[in-house]
C-alpha cells in the first residue's frame, strides 16, 4: 500500500491520473489493452478532468464502471452511465466501454456483464471510498462472501445522504432504494487499484479504514488494505483526521 496526500483535490486528482496513464501504458505494453475498471460520483471530478486531458493509447483501452442504479434511465442526471459518457467516453473514445445497466431484464444484463468482466483481470480499478466506508455500493455491512462479479443491493441510508448531499439528487426520497454493484471480491481481483478520496466529507471514513484494528465488513474498504498493490491518494481535507504516523508507518511497509 501507498499514500499520497497533496493539498488540494486538484493536485491529488492529476498525481492519481498521471498514475493511472502510466498503469495504462504498461497494461497495453504487456497485453495489447487495458482493462480499466472507474468509480464515479463527484469526489473523481478532479481526477477525470486530468485524465482525459493526458496522452495515453486510449484506442486500446476497454472500460468497465462499478455501479449503477436499479430502473434508472442512462439519461438520468445521476446515471452514472449518463456521468461516464460526458465525462470520459465522449472524451477519450475507448476502444469498447461495458456499462452496468439497471434498466429492463437486469439479471440478464448482468449476466452478460459478468462475461465480460470475467474474460481477464482489470488492469487497473479506480475504486472511490464513500462517507460510510463503502466502495462502490457495498454498504456496511458489505458481503465479503459472495463470487458473485455483479449484485443487487439495498441502498444504506447514510449512502443516499451522500447522493444527496453530492447534488445528484433533490430529496432523499428521490434516490433509488435499489442499485447494482461490482461485489467487493471481483474488485479485489483487479492488478493495481487506486483510490482518489478528497474532501472534509470523507475524512472520518479514512481515518476508519485506515486506524480499524481489522478487516471488517462494517468498514468495507477495509478490504483494500488486503491488496498487494493499493494506492491512496488523499487531500489534506481528507486526512485530516488520521493518525499521520499511522499513515507514514504503511506508505513505508
């Protein structure tokens, strides 16, 4: 595990690009493409607006996403399909692109999704942490059992808080009870992964995963200190509750 903390998302969001292009560029290199697995929401703002600016054999590139919202429509303001095709696709235009899709027969979809996903390991995942611990929609308490690639699950209430608070939503009535996630052992699965978390708002769920005394699934990004190869990067808002020894003891190991 590494640890970067820069003093802006700005400046933590291009450090965790520039990595990201370089991963790329050696995926491509060793296999002719790279698997890129992407977090959304508005804590990867800083990091998208870098990436899609860097030079990089985005021809070569497939990209697969995280989450989804059960029933939501791609053109949905919170669709993060809708989020990614603005963001990123429209931008790069990846050689393929994968989206988790809610809508119509979504077993199906997933199933044809987990084919997809399971034809190579990623190459790199950008994987965000929410305010209560979670990575991507696996809400405390996550299942850290299931080998399922892809699964349905019920919405925390702290988790649509934060949907709400992030401006996606008006009420939080109106955030879908329902959504789909990568589990957390197909994420675990991927070769490198990074995790771009800026802002005050994330602060106590850092200083979670980082000072709980074990891995636990009331904490799911815990699970990411189990990686062989983990990337943190913080801004001073976010770190700004964890034991900085702590930190420097694990950036060091």
């Amino acid at each position: 595990m590494r640890v970067y903390i820069d003093a802006n998302a700005e400046l933590m969001g291009k450090r965790a690009a520039e990595e990201t292009v370089k991963q790329i560029k050696e995926a491509v290199e060793k296999r002719g493409e790279c698997r890129l697995l992407l977090s959304t929401g508005a804590s990867q703002f800083e990091m998208f607006d870098a990436l899609v600016t860097m030079d990089a054999p985005w021809d070569q590139v497939v990209m697969f996403h995280l989450d989804e919202y059960v029933g939501m429509s791609a053109t949905h303001n919170a669709s993060f399909r809708k989020y990614l095709t603005e963001r990123f696709i429209d931008k790069v235009h990846p050689k393929a692109y994968f989206f988790v899709n809610g809508e119509g027969d979504v077993e199906e979809n997933l199933h044809q999704l987990t084919k997809e996903v399971r034809r190579a390991p990623m190459d790199v995942a950008l994987i965000g942490i929410g305010e209560n611990g979670h990575i991507a929609f696996n809400d405390p308490p996550a299942d850290f059992d299931t080998e399922e690639a892809y699964m349905v699950v019920e919405l925390e209430e702290r988790c649509k808080k934060q949907q709400m608070g992030e401006g996606w939503f008006a009420t939080i009535d109106d955030v879908p009870d329902r959504a789909i996630t990568m589990t957390v052992n197909q994420i675990m699965k991927s070769r490198v992964i990074l995790s771009v978390v800026p802002g005050k708002r994330k602060a106590e769920a850092i200083k979670m995963t980082i000072e709980a005394a074990e891995i636990t699934n009331q904490v799911p990004a815990t699970r990411l200190r189990e990686h062989p190869d983990w990337i943190l990067y913080l801004d001073e808002d976010s770190a700004s509750m964890v034991d900085r020894t702590k930190l420097e003891q694990i950036h060091n190991h």
